[in-house]
C-alpha cells in the first residue's frame, strides 16, 4: 500500500460512484462480481442500480478484490503495485485500458473529461504553465461538451434502428398491398365474367347438362337463375372482402410510410445535434492544442457512425493524446 495507489482508488471511486453514489452498498466500484477469489458466492443483492449489493465491507471487499484479480483486469493491478500515480486522471487512464471502463465505440475514453484533467495537471508539473494559459477556459467546458457528444450519438444510433425498423415495417405493409391487390383484381374479374355470361346467355343455358331431368325448359331456367343467384352472391362477397382487405391494406402502408417519415426526420435532427456537438469538441480540442502550442494531426470533421472503431470524436481525442505527449502508459 502507497499514498500514491491510495488516492488513485479513492479517485476512481469517486468517478465511480458506487456506493456513496447509488444502492450498490459495499461495493464502491459497482463491480459485478458476487464470488470471492476462490470462486465462493458470496451474500449479495442486485441494487436499483443494477450492481450488486453486499451486507458488509469485508464481503465487498473480498467480490472487489476477486474482480481486480481477473487477468482481463491486469492493467489496473499492474498500475496499483507500481506504486500508483497520484495525479488526478492519469491512474483513470490505466484502468480505462480494461474492461472495467473500457473506451467507447468512437474511441472516447470512459473517464475522458477527468483523464483530460491528469494530461494537464502532468503537462502543469513538467513546467508547462505558460503553455496551459488561455487553454483551462476551453478544458472547463470539455467535460460537459464529451457528454452532450455521447448523448447525441447515442440518440443518433437509436434512432438508426428505429429507421430501419420502420422500413422493415413499410416493406411488410407494401407486401400485404400487393397480395391484397391481387385478391381484388381477382374478385373483380369473377363478376365480370359472370355479369358477361348472364348478358349473353340464358341462365339455364350453363346448367343444361345437369337440368335435364328436371322437367320443361322453364324450370330448368327457374333452377339455373336460382344458382345464378347463389353464385352472384357469393363473388359479391368474396369481392367485398378482397376490397375491405385491400383498402385496410393501403391504410396500413400509409401509416408505416408517415412512421417512416417520422423516424427520418428524428435521425435528421439527431445528426444535426451531433454535428453541432461534434463541432463543439473540436473548437476544444483545437484551443487546448492552441494554449499548449503543440501541432496535433489533422482532424476529420464528417460524422462517423457511433458503432465505427473511430469516428470523428475519437480522433479529436487521439489529437489530444498526440498532443500531450509522451503516452501515459
């Protein structure tokens, strides 16, 4: 145990907020273990918050202990038994490096605005003070421009989903008009051929060879006009229902084509709102490089997708690594 691996747990619980800041009692990390080192379960509850739990400090000592002891955790260890560094951010940056709190799809990091805090804390300790002025006004307003960036780029994606979940619905609805569409053209072409073969024939005339025995020629056409009658009636219906389903049919396309619509112009906005944000990061990025007088490299501003390996805020955060060389780790 160092002062220095000291602070940097009590700094990364405090980003954390586990415990002090949330239902997860005993388990100041918001770790998801609930068995100690030698795979034993230990007591433990789910909290409002999702993470487990515990009823004592030793049990949540010992699920915390276990959880850094994992060899996917080894950076964070790794970091502790160096000794620690006691610069706010800089031991966040370690830990982001598993995956605790690992970076996000467009490369920012979990702990970004306090990571960005240890860089320039380190810079102000190598004797960069002078370089800093001008800089810390555009770094106070990193912090909050990262999260309105996540936030609109988490939106941005959600509502890519919703998209393309409309068009699948719009591309079902389409289907059922087509079918629907044919069933009518069906129905109608029924009862105008029978409507053509009552004008141009006498009724009894198509049941000849079944009416023979059934007496004189007017009874035979009083029986053919009655099954007439019949038939009539049942392609009326058929036909009523074929035009009830396709117009319930068209009325359901129109509905996914304005939900579509809809989900368009929601994406539109949630783009917008992330270039804008998107844009905010980089006038940071840029007067922070300014007040510490480095050249960072050239920053792509067009918006890449949320899911990308590194979209456009990744690389504004890649800009500011390169900038506050050498590397942490």
């Amino acid at each position: 145990m160092t002062p220095n691996a000291v602070a940097d747990l009590d700094e990364w619980q405090l980003v954390e907020g586990g415990s002090t800041n949330n239902t997860a009692a005993f388990n100041p990390f918001n770790a998801f273990q609930v068995t100690d080192s030698s795979g034993a379960p230990i007591p433990a509850v789910t909290s409002a918050n999702g993470f487990p739990a515990f009823g004592t400090w030793a049990d949540g000592c010992a699920a915390t202990v276990a959880a850094l002891l994992q060899p996917i955790m080894e950076p964070i260890v790794t970091a502790l038994r160096a000794g620690g560094v006691s610069v706010p951010g800089i031991f966040l940056f370690d830990v982001d490096q598993s995956p605790w709190c690992a970076p996000s799809a467009d490369g920012i990091p979990c702990y970004a605005s306090e990571i960005l805090a240890g860089e320039i804390v380190e810079t102000l300790l190598k004797g960069s003070s002078v370089q800093l002025k001008g800089s810390l006004t555009s770094y106070s307003n990193t912090g909050a421009d990262l999260h309105t960036y996540e936030k609109a780029a988490y939106v941005t994606a959600s509502d890519l989903g919703l998209v393309a979940t409309k068009n699948a619905l719009l591309t079902e609805a389409q289907q059922g008009v087509a079918v629907a569409r044919d069933s009518l053209s069906t129905a109608t072409r029924s009862l105008r051929r029978l409507a053509l073969e009552d004008y141009t024939s006498g009724a009894a005339s198509r049941f000849e060879s079944s009416l023979v025995l059934l007496g004189s020629p007017d009874e035979q056409d009083a029986v053919g006009q009655y099954l007439l009658t019949i038939a009539a009636s049942r392609l009326t219906d058929n036909y009523d229902g074929a035009e009830s389903a396709f117009k319930t049919s068209v009325t359901k396309r129109n509905a996914a084509q304005a939900s579509v619509a809809q989900a368009t112009s929601l994406l539109d906005a949630a783009e917008a709102a992330e270039n804008q944000a998107l844009s905010g990061l980089e006038t940071d990025a840029k007067n922070i490089e300014a007040g510490f007088a480095c050249t960072a490299p050239q920053v792509t501003t067009a918006v890449a997708s949320p899911v990308d390996d590194q979209g456009s805020a990744g690389q504004l955060w890649q800009a500011l690594q390169d900038c506050l060389a050498p590397p942490l780790s």
